[in-house]
C-alpha cells in the first residue's frame, strides 16, 4: 500500500524498488511474494523490519502457495505481520480486503497512541514548567540549587546546607510614619513600586532574595562579598533614580540604609510536613541586620563589616572608611564596621577623602580611650564639614559627659550599642 501515488502499484515493484520505496517511507504496507529468489525476499523483509527491537517501517504481509508454507513460517519468524495463501479467492474478496482494513486500522491505533504519549509528555513537560516558574516566585531558584533540589516538591522538611554567604539587609527610613499617610492599597502599591525598581539589582549581581520583610528586604549572596557590596552600592543608586520619578511625581523622596555583613550560616526548611518554610539561621543574619540599624545612628547610608571587608578583593576601588567597632547590648563581641561612602554628595565625599588619615587617627586615640584627644581631632573633621555626620558623632561620644557613664568594664575600643 503506497503513502503516494508517485510509485507504481505494488506487484510491479522489483526488490531494489520496493527497497528503496520502504526506506523512503513511501509504503505503509509491503505485501511480499515468498516465491521469489530467497536473498531478494529477505533483503525487502530486512529493510521493513530491520530489528526486533521496536517497530519497522512498513507492515509486511507475505504470500505464497499452499506448499511453501515453511517460507511462510521462516517470513514471520523474521518479523512479518500476517500472511496470505496465494492464488487469492477473487469469488470471495473480502476475504481479503477485511485482512488489509485490520493491518490499517492497527497501523492507525499505534499512530494515535504514538500521538498520545507524545502529547501527554509535552503536556507534562508544559505544567512542570510552569510549576517551576511558578514556585521560583515564593522560593528562589538559587535556594533551591544549594539545598541540591531540582524543584519545590523536593524538598523534604529539615533539609539544610552549611556555607560561607554575606547577608544584605535594607530597610526603608520612617516608612511607619510615611505608611501611616496612605491607604492599605496605597501601601501595597508603594511597596510593590519600590521592589520592583530595587530588587532586580540583587540578582545582576549573583545574589538572590531570601525573603521580604514588610519594606525591608534580606538577600544572600552565596559567591564573592564584593558582588553584595557592588550591589548595595547599585541598589542606592538606583533608589536615587526612583526618588527623581516620585519628586517629579509630587511624591516625597525616600531614604533607606544597608548592612552587609559576611559569615557561616544553615539554609534549609523549618516547620512540620504540612507547613514548612525555608528560612536561614545563623548570627550572621542578626548581625547584618544590626549593621542596618546602625545605619540610623551613625547617620549614613550603607555599613560593612570587618567580615566583609577582610573578604575584598585588593584594588576593589569602593571607598570606606573604619568607624572603629561597636558591641551591641548584651554581648560580649564585637564587630568591625566600615561606612562605605561612594553614594555620598560629590562633596562630601571629597571631604571624607581629604580628612580620611585625621578621621583614622582620631579613631585610633579614641579606641585607645584618649577621648580627650579623639574628642579635638573628630571636632576637626566635623568642622570642615557639617554633613559628616560618624565624625559629629564620634565628637560628641567623647565628651565628658557621654564618657563618665558609659561602663564600669574596663574600655576595649568597641562602642557599646543599643539597636533594635
């Protein structure tokens, strides 16, 4: 039976033809005479089934006389789909028309089926990218990938990984007093406006989202931690850009502070088999968040850590400058802080370059307890410029009367800090 009507009818295909017809994929049905030269009858049986594994590319039906029935046999032991004594009973030919309407009606069947599975898989393939997708919206891929988890349904509760990442915490200044002017839904269309133009910086520099709190925001960085500090100094750019659209908008601008701090942590998922999250738990969390916090009190912009810091590569280029180290209330280590300034007014900065070697000698007196000394050197620095606000600071935390009462312990250089 031919796909087309390009070759001759059947009967009158010679073995080469009927060959080249069936690797062609021209003949669905090769109906085959046993009676010819045996190379030739296998030759064509071979090039429509050519293994027993699978199907071939045609159906074969081979004939032949009642007294070569052991060709026959050898045929459909080789493959061969049915078989027709020959000369045909042209006074009853539905007998053998019915024989070609099955092999047909099968050849169909399996095509459907064919289809089916095809269709199913593609079917399959579509939702579980969807699934993905979908899931990647509440849980990172990256998250994901260090768990060593190919999708969400994966995961198993209390599954957990250990590593070396710089935390990244950012926060927006007096959004309580300025949530407090707009409506539920202007609070969410806010919110939704701000991370839409800040939180893509995250991800242009290898890190990724941990979670969101109300209009803070927590994000890893699992590789370098210059990737996180170019981040934090993108992300402020960026905030500058926004705040160019609100003002032009009638919109009050918005100011918001970083900490970036770098050390162990465990990412994995907490909870019970009905309602887990992941989450991550480590110290390194709560003190990238209190380098946020301080953020407020030393009146910049963006503060690192000494884990951070120690962690750059040489020649990075970002400016920083040491405020010495703080401890907050009740424990009993301190943490390095660094301010980096490189979002500062063109100005300021300027300024904090030129009185960088007198802000480091002020503080190396200060941590030495000469608050005397310090005191003078920092009131310098101040002077020369009023928006320098970690040299107002350090000037007034060593006047006498903020020195006289701040601890019985004996002085160890660190600043003693109550963040929230």
């Amino acid at each position: 039976m031919l796909r087309g009507a390009a070759l001759p009818a059947p009967s009158s295909l010679s073995p080469a033809e009927a060959i080249a017809a069936i690797e062609g994929r021209e003949v669905e049905i090769v109906l085959l005479d046993v009676t010819q030269r045996s190379a030739d009858v296998f030759a064509v049986l071979k090039a429509a089934i050519p293994g027993t594994a699978g199907r071939g590319r045609a159906e074969v039906i081979v004939t032949g006389p009642m007294g070569v029935g052991d060709r026959l046999q050898a045929c459909l032991a080789r493959g061969a789909s049915d078989y027709l004594f020959t000369p045909f009973d042209t006074a009853n030919p539905l007998l053998v028309v019915r024989r070609f309407e099955a092999m047909i009606g099968r050849i169909r069947q399996r095509e459907a089926t064919v289809r089916i599975s095809t269709t199913k898989k593609k079917d399959e393939s579509v939702l579980l990218q969807i699934h993905n997708d979908a899931s990647r919206r509440f849980v990172p891929r990256e998250f994901l990938d260090l768990l060593g988890r190919e999708s969400l349904t994966d995961v198993q509760l209390g599954d957990h990984v250990s590593g070396t990442m710089t935390v990244l915490f950012s926060d927006i200044r007096d959004f309580t007093k300025l949530s407090e002017a707009l409506t539920p839904t202007e609070n969410f269309q806010f919110l939704n406006s701000y991370l839409k133009n800040v939180t893509p910086i995250i991800r242009t520099y290898h890190g990724f989202i941990d979670k969101y709190i109300g209009d803070a925001i927590m994000a890893l960085f699992p590789d370098k931690a210059v990737d996180a500090l170019e981040a934090a100094v993108a992300l402020l750019r960026q905030v500058g850009n926004y705040n160019a659209g609100r003002k032009s908008a009638g919109y009050v601008p918005i100011r918001i502070g970083i900490g970036l701090h770098r050390g162990e942590l465990i990412l994995g998922t907490i909870g019970e088999e009905h309602r887990m999250e992941t989450t991550v738990i480590a110290d390194a969390v709560n003190v990238a968040s209190r380098m946020e916090g301080l953020t407020k009190i030393f009146g910049v912009d963006l503060l690192v850590s000494g884990g951070v810091v120690d962690a750059l590569p040489k020649g990075h280029g970002i400016p920083l400058r040491h405020l010495g180290a703080v401890k907050a209330k009740g424990k009993t280590q301190s943490v390095e802080i660094y301010e980096c300034y490189s979002n500062d007014a063109p100005q300021l900065r300027e300024h904090k370059e030129a009185t960088k070697a007198l802000f480091s000698q002020a503080m190396s007196e200060f941590r030495k307890g000469m608050f005397l000394t310090a005191g003078k050197m920092f009131a310098r620095v101040a002077e020369l410029s009023k928006l320098d606000a970690p040299a107002a600071y350090f000037r007034d935390a060593c006047s006498l009367s903020i020195v006289r009462p701040r601890s019985a312990e004996p002085w160890d250089g660190a600043e003693i800090v109550e963040v929230k």
